[in-house]
C-alpha cells in the first residue's frame, strides 16, 4: 500500500520512533528498496556506514538513515536513531507479508481423511494428504505436495509451504510456519547393536513445535524415541538444520542454516546458533547463550555465554587461543635464539672455568 | 499390546537376558515411556546413572534397571544387565513398529506406468508416480509424492515415506526404507572445464543400496558417472547426509546428521560416522573405524581406529593436541621466563668476566 | 549410439584432440565404463596412474590412455594428453544426456493457472502446480510434484526434477536444471528483535538464476530481503547447500556438497567451494578464489587465492600452522631441555663466583 512520507513517519511513531522529516512531506512512495535497487517512488535506507557514499547517487524518493550522517541536499530523510529497525516497519507498512491465494474448495487431488477435522476458513490446494484423525485449526494455508500424518493435533494459522512433510502424532502451536522440503517428525537414528547389524527401535515419540514457530526448508526434525522432541514458542529456524531426537529447544531461539544438534540436548531461551554448528548429545546450552558459526560444541554451555571453536570454549579463550596459534611461527623462531644464546654461555662458561 | 510383567520377563528371557523381577508380576503395562513423563500403566528404564535420581518421584508402573542400583520399596522393578537393550525389546514388545495404513486400490491420482510391474499387496498412496519399466517387490508401501523413475529394481518390503525421489535405474535391495524428501540417484558433480566453463558429463551411472538399509530425511545420494554409488546392507543413515558419485559404502555402517562424503571414497564394513563429518574423495575408510564429529578426514583411515579433528587424525593425538593448544600461553610464559633467566646469566657471565 | 574406434577418434578429433588408436579400428562399443566394470563392448579409460595394474584385467574393448603408459598387446588403445577429458567426450557420444519420458498432454493432476504461459513443446507430469502469472519458455520439462510460485519468469530449456518447489516471484534464465527437493526463494532469516521475541520481516526480495545454472538436490536458496539473492550464469551447485538472503554469486561458480553462504555475501566468477565450506555474511570473495572444505571463511578473500580452515587463511599458511601445531610436543620438549641447561648453566655459575 504506497503512503506519504507524513505517513510512514505516523507509523514509525506508531512503533514508538521519534522520526525527523526534512524535504517533501507529500511524497509518495509504493515500495522500499536498496539504495542500489531503488528508483522513483521507493524509500531506502542507510545502516552500515559502510555504503555512506551510495547515497550521492541512490535515485529513492527518501531514505532512512541516523540523525548524523550526512546526506546530499536533493534527498528526502528520515532520520531516526535506528534506521534498520524503521525500515523493517515499514516494509510491513508498504508491502505487508505474503498473501496466498485462496483455493475456493476441495479438489479431486486432496486427500483428506474422513476422519480428519479442518477448521474453518482453510485453503488446501491438489496435492495435499491429510491423514487419519488429524485435528488442524481455523485458518489453515497448506500447499501442494504436503503430507500431514495420522492424528497430528494442529493450532490456528498453520502455513505449510509446498511438499512439506509432517510425521504421525506431531503437535503444533498457533500460527506455526514451515517452509517447503522440511520433515517434521521422521524417526531418529535409533538402533540397538546386535553384533555388527543395527535392529530398530521403533521410535514411538512425536514432536511438538510451540506457537509462532517458524522453520525454514529442508530441515529434519527427529520424533523422540520416548517423549518429545520439542521446538519451543517463537523460535526460528533457517534451512538444512538437524535436530536429533528427544532434543528439546526452548522460546526465542534463532537458528542459521546447517546447524546439527544431537539427540537428547537442552538448549534454553532466546539461544543463537549461527551457521554450522554442531553439538554432541545429552548437553545443556543455558539461556541466552550464543553459539558461534561452525562450532562444535563438546560440553554444556553456561547461560549468557558465547561459545565458538571445535571443541567449543569461550569465544575470548577461542580468539586468544587463535592468536596463539597464528604466532607459533614466532614462538619457535624465539626459542631457537635463545637455544643459541644458551649455548653460547655454554661455550664461554667453559672457556673460562677451563682458562682459569 | 498390553502385558503384564510377567510377560516382559518372558520377553526378555527370549531375548537371551536374564531379568529379575522384583515386586507385583501381575500388573499390566500398555506403555513404554521416560520415567520423567511415565503414568500410571507404563513401563520406564535407567541406564544413565545421571537420572537415577529420578527414580524416587516417577509415576512409572514398573522400572527397568541394573541390578546394583538402589531404588524406592514401592517400585516395581526387573533387574537386568542391560536396561537400554531390555527396553528396546520392551518397546518392540508393546508398541511394534508403526503400522501402515493400506490404501485398497490404485487411486485416479496415482500414477503407475503401464510397463511398471509391482508386486503382491503393495500399498500405494495417491499422488506417487511410478515410471516405465520399474520392478518393485511384494508388500510395498510407497506415501503420497514419491517418485521412482525408469528401470529402478527394487526388492519386497519397500518403504518410501512421503516425498521420496528415486532416480533411474536405482537398485534396491529388501527391506529398504527411506524416509521422506531423500533423493536417491541424481546427477554427481561431475563437470569437464572448458576455459571457465563447465561442460556438463553425464552421469550414465546408478545408485545400488543393499537390503535392510535405512536412510533418514532430506539425504541426497548421487548416481555414479560410471558404474555405481553403493549403500551396503544393513547400513543406516540419520537425516541431510550427502554421498558423492562413485562413493561405495560397505555393510552395517552408521552414520550420523549431517555427514557428507565426497566422490569414489570406499568405506569399510560397521564404520561409524558422527554428525558433520566429511571427507575428501578417493580415499579407503577402514573396516570398524569411527570418524569423530566435525571431522574433516582427508586421507585414509585403517581398521578400528577412531580419527578426530580437521584434518583428521588418530583421536589420542588429536586429544593430546588439544591440551598443546589450551597449554600455548602457558608455554609463552615459560619461554619468556627463560628469555629472562638468559639475559641475567648474559649480564652477570658479562659482568664477571669483566671483573676479572 | 554404438561406434567404432574409429569414429570415437572421430568425434575427439571435433573436439581438438589428436587421438592415436592402436588395434582394431572397426570394433564397435555400445557403452563406457570404468575399468573394472567393463565388460566386451565397452570403452574405458585410465587417467589416474594409480588405477594402472587394471589394464591387465579389464575386458573393455578398448582403453583411452596417456601415451606414455604401458598397455596389455591385446588391448585396442586410443591414446590422448587427456584421457579425462576425452572419455567425457565419448560418452556423450555414445550414451548421450539422459533421455526425458515425454507426457502428450495436460493431465487432471496438473493444476496450471489459467494466467500462467508456457511455452510451445512442455512436459508437465500430474502433480505439478504452476501458479498465477508464471511465465515459463520453451521445451520445459517439469517432473512430479514441482510446485512454480506466482510470477515467477523462467527462460527456455527448463529442466525441474521431481519435487523441486521454487517461490514466488523467481527469475530463470535458459537452460536451467534443478534436481530433486531443491528449494529456490523461500524466506530467508529476516526477523527483528523486540525484546526476546523475533518479528518476522516481509522478504520482498526475490532469485535470480542466470543461464545454464545446475542446481543439486535438496539445496535452499533463500529470497532476498529486499531486492535478489542471485546465482550467476554457468554456476552449478552440488546437493544440500544453504544460500542466505542477499548473496550474489557471480558465473561459472562450482560449489561442493552441504557448502553454506550468509546473506549479502559477493562472489566472484569462477569460484571453486569444496564441501562444508561457510562463510559469514557481507564478504566478498574475488574472482576464481578456492575455498578448501570446511574452511569457514570470516573475511574477504582476495582473487585467484586458496584458503583454508577456520577461520580460512590463505592455504601456505594454513598448512604451516597446521605442521607448527603437529610439532607443537616437540617444541614444548625443546623448551623443557633449555630450561635444564639452564639450570645447570646457574649453578655452575653460582659455584664458580661462590668459589671464586
């Protein structure tokens, strides 16, 4: 929806911003783009200093930057103290989020179990199996090739995107979201040895994501071998990520792509894990702990702590120890002086004790 | 189904073990569960001594456990040497593996090719399409959105959860299961440059997995450029692991999340893989090894011997490393200190000699 | 296609090669394989020495060698500089590309949106979905279970294999192929932080994939935030491989398995990715830099350089450090030697200048 700069700068007061306008209130702008991107009729903004100098030739309608940073005369500002977050509101504001289009009834290529209640308001496209004794409710948006298995027990607001796959007896929140290719709920790497052969053990489990989980494409969810695996309320997963069984997240974490966690882990509130990070099984990462990309992590991780390296330690013990490393070339090269300095003391001391 | 405890102790003794029951052998279980979520009905186990304290408050109906460990009067307990071993057969006993809904008939949206010859009492969800020429075994069962092309040979008791894709010409053994969005048999990487283009080879090769093999979600398998990719019987894989073209895994293998091997690499029976390993190509993975998590092995690695770290190496001296790393600022110290005994010797041997 | 040596030397010669055949120009072979795998009929070839003592076993009709290396008398031999190169030659000569099952017309199971265009010459298997507004070129072929978002604008010569699912709004030049569950253009990991809790940031921006791309399996190509997340022409992809939002990846790229990228990363042309390989995000990595596996790259890598580890360092100094870090007993033996030498020299001093 395009709006004035008066307006958008009504909706960042809206978020609790103090916007400051300089130039034409009356603009209108229809979309929000990069100062590279952007032509007449966008607004852009400026948030790493980094690209200062793109502003002498972005052609947006206005930008959004930081109250002290200087801008050519010709442009339309709003300056606020934290530009990322204003653009953010207002690409809600011009774009809003993704609109699915609604598919009006039921279709020969549905599959719904008869068993299966839907709620209200739902749009199911061809191509979709929902399976035994499924409860899903109002307002479902499922896309094609999605597989919802026997008696999963499913809140308000489900967005699955395409070919989506959701294993037997998985529990989720409201306003649950799943990106397209991720399997929720598959059985865990669990096998009992029997001299060299692996005998399953039936993985009777299940998963359960909370509300306002979003999980990106291609990820796998393990169902527990007992018990749960649990995604707790609000945490967000990129893609390709692994979370084995029994393992249980808790709210507000945030996960980058390719992370791989074991079975049975712990991982608290508001915890971040950034690309590639490993852990073993059986640990506990506390709250609000951070996790540094391709980390490995070994050990529990005390709350509020950042971890990085393979095994991973404190991250100042991790750059310390780097450092170190970095310097051995210099290390050795110290020690092989003062062998020589050593030996030639040796040779003096001896010429002398022998000279007296 | 449900037993009494009786009954699992026969179970057991069938199993070769030798339980002990101590308390009401009457009693009925229906359930198999954590003694943290166990109920009135269930039947829990301890084998990590780290939860035994556990034991006092679980609502458990009876505990499998060791025979050494102490537990409250009012428990009902069977004592054997291996609970983990016991409750898998316990699990097995009163849950079974999972049970496979049967679609009676092929449905109007599945689509089989004519030429395409399936065996006795298959089950074949809507939305699975079948292609020319394929041959699959009795008793398969194949979920909604799977796709098995040209010329695939496949033995009986096939299971393909939902979103599996199996390229042409793949080979399979019986007892395969696949779990939903792996890919079997796409193209390798295999490009011939010309100047900085890449020439695209084709991959005229296939995919061969043995019987009883496993494989989680979202995995991606290549065909081989010539000859063939080989997954061995017994071997079981978790979720998101990537083999390259040519790679042959031999029998029994477990490989864990995550683990990507590159092209032509030829890996021995019953080896263990941990989560994120990865490897170069063209290298020999012994019989019995295990490669330690994150662990990038970039040569051979003989039979039995467990390799850690990047590049991998023998685990004693990956481990003995990592306490040289921790240790460098103490070496730093300690070589500073010497500088400066040196220095003192430089001085006083200058000094006395002068004095002389 | 079946050939005789001599017209395989034929068709090396078209590609600027000077092939030497000795033996019997008239044999016909109907298949390459590898040396091993030959069987009567078939071409092979040995490029790497290693693999040489199987040129007295092989029962290929014929062998593609180096000149310079000692062959069987019987064995018919097409000697060239580059065996690799040339068996690549031959077998798009006699096996071709694979051969894609042609489907007449649309099918009930195709749901293809009245507004959307496709080009002359398609073949769309049941189970795809083509949304409003796509536009799609010529001579398509799209396998089951793709799902093509709205808008989406996609060249000639489309090749999606089964359940690949691409969003909304994606760019595709010609000659695109895509293999099975790959996902191009879902949201990537935009939120905003208020408090603890995460709010999700429309992603407005889109994919662009250039000219003859060739994607893996089961990769995840995140759409931009704002703007595109782009892979340039000539560029191929292995399997598994995370894209953050925002990254521009220029042509004739070669990335390995499970590679994963940050959002607004830039890379050059002709960039070689080994398997694992992370970056962060808002680097730049020149023009025809190598990346080794595993490495994770935090900084810019300068053009045509190697790096290595993690964090990546150019390779020269990555394998020193790794050799400094094997040596690392041996050093701490040095020091511990120095240290009783002086000692030794402080006594004796301190007995001299007592004694004197």
């Amino acid at each position: 929806m395009q709006a004035t700069l008066a307006q958008l700068c009504e909706t960042l007061e809206g978020h609790g911003m103090k916007p400051e306008l300089r130039g034409d209130a009356t603009r209108v702008v229809h979309g929000v783009a990069t100062l590279e991107d952007a032509a007449e009729g966008q607004v852009s903004f400026l948030s790493n200093p980094k690209y200062e100098k793109m502003l002498a030739e972005t052609r947006a309608s206005a930008v959004v930057l930081k109250p002290d940073v200087k801008a050519p005369d010709h442009l339309n500002l709003i300056r606020v103290a934290d530009p990322y977050a204003a653009i953010t509101a207002l690409i809600v504001r011009v774009h809003g989020y993704r609109q699915h289009r609604r598919v009006p009834e039921r279709h020969a290529c549905t599959h719904i179990a008869e068993s299966a209640r839907i709620g209200e308001n739902a749009t199911i496209h061809p191509g979709v199996t929902i399976d035994d004794d499924v409860v899903i409710g109002n307002n479902a948006v499922i896309y094609p090739g999605c597989y919802v298995g026997p008696r999963c027990r499913i809140g308000c607001d489900l967005l699955l995107y395409p070919n989506v796959v959701v294993y037997d007896d998985t529990v989720m929140g409201d306003r649950v979201a799943i990106h397209a290719g991720t399997v929720i709920g598959e059985d865990g790497l669990g096998y009992a040895p029997i001299g060299e052969k692996w005998i399953k053990i039936p993985q009777i489990g299940y998963v359960e994501l909370g509300d306002d989980v979003e999980i990106g494409s291609n990820c796998s969810i393990d169902r527990a071998t007992l018990g749960k695996t649990k995604i707790g309320s609000g945490t967000k997963f990129s893609n390709l990520i692994a979370i084995g069984h029994g393992t249980q997240i808790d709210e507000n974490c945030l996960f980058v792509a390719q992370v791989g966690l074991s079975g049975s882990v712990s991982v608290g509130k508001h915890v971040t894990m950034a690309g590639q990070v490993g852990t073993v099984g059986h640990i506990r990462i506390g709250d609000n702990a951070t996790i540094g990309a391709k980390a490995g992590v070994t050990n529990d991780v005390p709350a509020g702590e950042t971890y990085l390296g393979a095994p991973a330690i404190p991250i100042t013990e991790a750059k310390r120890q780097f450092v170190h490393i970095q310097r051995l070339p210099e290390l050795k090269q110290q020690v092989k002086k003062l062998q020589k300095r050593i030996e030639e003391l040796e040779t003096r001391f001896t010429a002398e004790s022998g000279a007296e």
